[in-house]
C-alpha cells in the first residue's frame, strides 16, 4: 500500500478552523497496477486563497493507475485536474464518488485537487504528477470521501497477526504507539517496516514519531532461525554415508536429500525411534524446545521368492517341506529332492549344473531359480545269458536328462561286438555319446554279439549245376557260418544222380583222412575258414575190381566191403595201401591169380585193423611164422591147396577167427622143441592149431 503524506492545515493568523473545516484533507492512493512511483510536486507550500478558504498543502505519491482518498468534513465538493503539456482535464464530483480519466496520452502529468466548502470557498489544495509511459494502462481514478481517523495493524511478514499484539485506531495526524519486541515462533525479531502494497515491505525501521494519516499496516521485520535435523540412516547408506543433516526453517518439514538403501531390506520411511517398527514421517519443525531433531529409517527384511525348475524335477519328487521364500537375515534350509529310480545330486542355480547351490544364508538376497541335479547309475555288462546279466564291466553316474559317455567296447573271443541293449527280454537298442539314449533312471546296460563270421569253400561238388563230380549243391548253398559255441551248423547234402554212390560227409582233408571221420555239420565251437571235400560212398558190398579202380572210388557205403582183386599182376604192397586208404573194413579175396610179391610177417599189418576175411593167391606154398599173428578182427581164411606149411604162431592170437577153408588132405602137427608129432586129417576143426603159438602145420 502507498504512503499518503499527512495533509497539515496552515491556519492562516493561526487562527485554528472549527471542527467543520479543520480537518485537514489527506490524499491517499492505492495501488492497483503498480509500475512506477513519481516524487511529490507542490511542497509544503501552494496553498491559495483566492476563493476566501483556508490554504493548505498536499504532497503525493501517485502510481500510473491508482484510486485517491480525499476525507474532509464539511466539504460539497470536489475539483481535480490534470494536465500535461499536450492534454487537460477537469473533473468534479461529490463525497464518495470517484472520478476516472481515461486514455490518457502517454506524458507528464501535474495532478491538482480542491476542496470547496458549500459557499465555493477553497478549503484545501493538493498538488502531485504523474508519468503516463507507453506500456502501462492509461487510466486515472480518483475516489474522494471522508475519513476521521486512521487504522495501524501489526502483521508477520506473511500478513498474519501477531500473538498479544493488537492493531491501534490512531486519529488523523496522531501517532501510533510501538507495541514493543513481538515474539514469533521460530524467528528473530529485528524492526517493524511499513509495508508498501501487497509484495513489498519497506526495508528500513518505521519511525514511531510519525504522523498517520491514513491506515497502515506496520510487519515485523524477522531473521529466520535455521534448525539442524539429522537423519539416521539406521543401517542403511546413501552411498557411503550412514547419515545426513538439513537445515529447515520454521514450520518447514524437513526432507533428506535421498533416501537410503539397505542390503536385503525395502525402506519403509522415518520414525523418531530407532527401533521404531513402522515409519510415521517427519513433521514440521514448530519450536527449539519441541522440534524432532533425528529421524531413524525404518527398514523391512525383503521377503524373496525361491522357485523349483519343474523340468529338472521330472526326474524327481520335490520334498513337501520345501519353502516357497525365504526373508532375508533368516537362513533357510532347502530339504533334499526324492529320487524316483534316481538319485538326487544336489541343487544348482542354473540348467546346466555348473553353479553348485551353497544355501541361503542370513545375507542371501534376491529371488532364486534352483534346479534339481539328479543322477542314474548305468551299470554295464558284457552280456545276457539266459535272462541272467553276467560279467559287470563299467558303471557310470549320469545326470538325468543327458547321456552316458561311451565305454570301452568289450571284446569276447570268437564275437563280434553287435550293440547296447536295454529293457526286459531281449531288450531295446541302447546307445552311447552326445545324441545318445536320455537317461531318466537307474538302467541296466548289456552287450549283444555276434559270432565271428567265417567262410566256408566246397570241393568235390557242382554248384548249381555239372557233371563233373558225382554230387550237386544249391547255388545258394551256406557259403559261411557264424561261431557259435553250444550249437552246430549244418552243412548241405549234395545230391547225387544215380544209385552207384551215396554221399559220405564232409571231410577237411582232400585225401579224407579226418581224424573222427567226415561230418555233415560244423561242430559246435569251430573257428575259422573251412574248406570241405565230399565224400561219396561205393554203394555195394562186394566189388570186383583192379587196384586203380578200387583207388577211384571215394568211399562206400558200408561198413565192410567185399574185394576181389582183378587186373594185371597186382601188387600185395598196391592192395594194402589202397585199402588203408580207404579206412575201411575188408573181406579181401586174392584167390584171383596174378598176385605179385610175397606175403609173410608183417605185410598185412597196417590193415590188421580192417582185415575181416582173406582169400590168400593160389600158388603160395609156406605161410610164415607171424604172418596173421594177433590180427583180432580176422574171421575167416581161404587157404589155397598150394600151401603145404604153416609155420609156427603164423594164426597166434586170432581170437575172432572161425572158419578156415579151402585146406585138403592130412596135416601133421609138430610140437616146437621135438615135444612129438602129431597128426590131424581135419585142419578146420582143429583151429586151435592154427591160433596157439608153438604148433608147425605140414601137409601129410
């Protein structure tokens, strides 16, 4: 609000006015759109009585657009003029009422005002300019009435009142009292200033010695007092302070600058206790002897989630006891998995089981994924005999859900190793490595074989088709065989055109001189690549033939055959080989003629074994000592009438021999060492003879 200057009544001889005309008039603007303020034109002096009043003088402060007061009693009316050098105006109006100029040019303005009493006489006079700039509103309003005395408040810098001091009622020209040292919370008092409009306050100390000459508002003038408030972080930090002070004034709340952080906890907000479970917020500072002056920071124990990978527990019972989440500052045990045909191998935080879970201890913080780690026990064995597994070669632990590594491949004489097996009965494939079978429990592994592969070659036969041997096998005859140790494989039987010869077996040695004879499978247990000779049989028992065609033919049928012997002086030595070839048994008959080379000790004895029956050649006149001894298989002889002796033990020790034949005439016995002689006319009923040592036979 602006200061109007007391209007002073100069009393013209200094005779004083009576109380209807020595009121003094005051002017007073006030401010509605305040931009400059203009200096006081007139002075003290200025007054006029040329219309028979008395003269005063007026002094104004007047802002470009503003509202004037004049009071005065007992005054009709009232002239006001302004005027620049450009522009006048004049203006005239009653009590109370309020004269406007509008569109003023922009200018310099002198300002006067009159007073006049009902007898047109002036009773007072006040000058004042003012300054109409291009960019303010160019309107003057002046509002007069009457005013008998004056209003001083006392108000805070903020316009509030003032505990225990109250506003004066001061008569016009009066002064105002000083109330004394005001006291305001949270403030120090310096000095009252008048306030000057509604934003400003005068920065200097009102003089008490003042006339007033229209209401006032005086402010005391304060210094702030500034309050410490710490905050305690209780615990918590912002970066690495564990607390902080502010400065607030009074009636300021106050606030940190950031609020801290603490490891495992959500900050809740500030109480004044330090152990104080709930934040109830900070409040406005009020006075030193009330105001807080530490907050605490309430803290809460986070509260985390703990999640279980459900893929990994597909291999696994979680444990009904397993939390859900865990508060920090509490350490929590995670109770282990169930295996369901597995074993549980611990909890990790990550898919691939690299990151070992160690706990949750009191300082754990953030939520947590744990996977479950469980394990299976391949266990591996060479094979499966009979629905027994037999010979453990390997275990192995395998995390759920991946692969077994690959073992040494097992080895197994005359086997080859066939694959991995799995399952009941014969099992389902198996297989090792990367991309191997996913292993979800504890399996039992077994090697499968296949025994070694060899070829088998035939001879003596047409294959397919011929003629050139006496038997013919399938095109698609077995042209190998698998090792097999408790089964036999058979061979193909040839077929055979004709009736002359029937087939005999397989022999390994082309000369069929097996030992055990020929065969017509392999042996359980064999190895290795066969080569096989058909043998045919002589389909009949008695053969008439020289010594080569007896050596052609490849076997025979029976199991004694009988042999005469034809052809060209055939040798004996020719007759024993052939049939020892042969390894069969004999009834040979040389009664044929022809017959070359001596027959005596030892010359039938590589086929002693073979020899049932003998026709011995005509022609022979001494069987020699020794000659058939201890032939056990011979049964029968023919012996020719040439033969006139036979000598000591030439028949010793033929047990089996029954018949003897083709002997004539009388026969003398002599006993070895001249014991006698003795005389026998029927040598084949006399064989004792003949089969006892120390007897010489002679024809009589």
């Amino acid at each position: 609000m602006n200061i109007n200057r007391l209007l002073k009544l100069v009393l013209r001889g200094g005779v004083i006015l009576n109380n209807a005309f020595s009121i003094a008039l005051c002017m007073a603007l006030s401010l509605f759109l305040c931009t400059s303020l203009v200096s006081c034109a007139g002075g003290a002096g200025g007054g006029s009585d040329d219309a028979g009043g008395e003269p005063t003088s007026l002094c104004v402060q007047m802002p470009v657009t503003r509202s004037a007061q004049y009071e005065l009693s007992d005054v009709e009316s009232f002239t006001v003029t302004i005027k620049s050098s450009a522009y006048t105006a004049t203006k005239s109006c009653g009590q109370g009422e309020r004269i406007s100029f509008t569109n003023l040019p922009v200018g310099h303005y002198d300002v006067t005002a009159y007073g006049k009493k009902s007898d047109g006489r002036i009773t007072a006079k006040g000058t004042a300019t003012v300054d109409i700039e291009a960019n303010v509103t160019k309107t003057v309003t002046i509002r007069l009435s009457r005013l008998t005395h004056c209003t001083v408040s006392f108000k805070t810098e903020e316009g509030g009142d003032i505990a225990g001091i109250s506003s004066q009622d001061v008569n016009v020209g009066d002064k105002a009292a000083n109330p004394g040292t005001p006291s305001i919370p949270g403030k120090t008092f310096s000095f009252w200033a008048k306030r000057i409009s509604s934003t400003e306050i005068s920065g200097s100390s009102f003089d008490f010695n003042t006339p007033i000459t229209e209401d006032i508002e005086l402010v005391a003038k304060c210094d702030a007092v500034t309050y410490s408030i710490t905050f305690d972080y209780n615990g918590g930090k912002v970066g690495t302070a564990e607390s902080s002070t502010v400065n607030v004034l009074y009636g300021q709340t106050p606030t940190p600058s950031a609020n801290p952080t603490m490891t495992g906890h959500d900050f809740k907000g500030w109480a004044t206790s330090p152990s104080s479970p709930t934040a109830t917020g900070t409040f406005p500072v009020t006075e030193d002897t009330t105001t807080i002056s530490t907050y605490y920071a309430v803290w809460e124990a986070k509260t985390y989630t703990i999640t279980y990978d459900s893929t990994s527990m597909t291999y696994g019972i979680l444990n009904a006891a397993s939390p859900n989440s865990y508060t920090y500052g509490t350490a929590v045990t995670i109770p282990d998995a169930g295996g369901a045909g597995t074993t549980f191998a611990g909890w990790y935080t990550d898919a691939n089981f690299t990151t070992a879970f160690t706990g949750i201890t009191a300082t754990t913080t953030g939520n947590l994924t744990l996977y479950a780690k469980f394990t299976a026990t391949v266990s591996i064995y060479k094979e499966k005999v009979s629905g027994t597994l037999t010979t453990l070669l390997d275990t192995k632990t395998v995390t759920c859900g991946k692969t077994a590594t690959a073992p040494t491949t097992p080895t197994k004489t005359n086997y080859t190793f066939d694959s991995w097996k799995t399952g009941s009965g014969d099992g389902s494939a198996f297989t090792f490595g990367t991309s191997g079978t996913t292993i979800t429990e504890d399996c039992d592994v077994w090697a499968t074989w296949t025994g070694a592969s060899y070829t088998i070659t035939y001879h003596n036969v047409n294959v397919g088709s011929g003629s050139t041997y006496k038997g013919t096998i399938s095109a698609t005859a077995r042209s190998s065989y698998t090792y097999n140790a408790t089964s036999s494989t058979s061979l193909p039987f040839p077929t055979i055109s004709g009736t002359e010869y029937v087939f005999g077996g397989w022999c390994e040695s082309s000369d069929f001189s097996d030992e055990g004879g020929a065969k017509t499978s392999i042996p359980a247990g064999s190895t290795g690549n066969k080569e096989y000779y058909a043998k045919y049989l002589y389909n009949y028992a008695d053969i008439t033939c020289s010594i080569d065609d007896f050596n052609a033919i490849n076997g025979f049928s029976g199991t004694c055959i009988e042999w005469t012997v034809t052809g060209t002086s055939p040798s004996i030595s020719g007759i024993v080989s052939a049939i020892a070839a042969k390894d069969i048994d004999v009834k040979l008959n040389l009664s044929g003629g022809g017959v070359s080379g001596s027959i005596g000790a030892g010359t039938f004895d590589s086929i002693k074994d073979h020899l049932v029956e003998i026709n011995l050649p005509g022609g022979m006149t001494t069987i020699s000592s020794n000659t058939f001894k201890d032939y056990d298989k011979l049964t029968s002889v023919y012996i020719p009438s040439s033969v006139f002796t036979i000598e000591d033990s030439a028949f010793a020790g033929c047990t089996n021999l029954t018949s003897v034949t083709g002997v004539d005439g009388t026969w003398g016995v002599s006993v070895a060492g001249g014991g006698g002689a003795m005389v026998t006319n029927d040598l084949g009923s006399n064989l004792n003879y003949l089969k006892q040592a120390g007897y010489t036979l002679t024809k009589q």
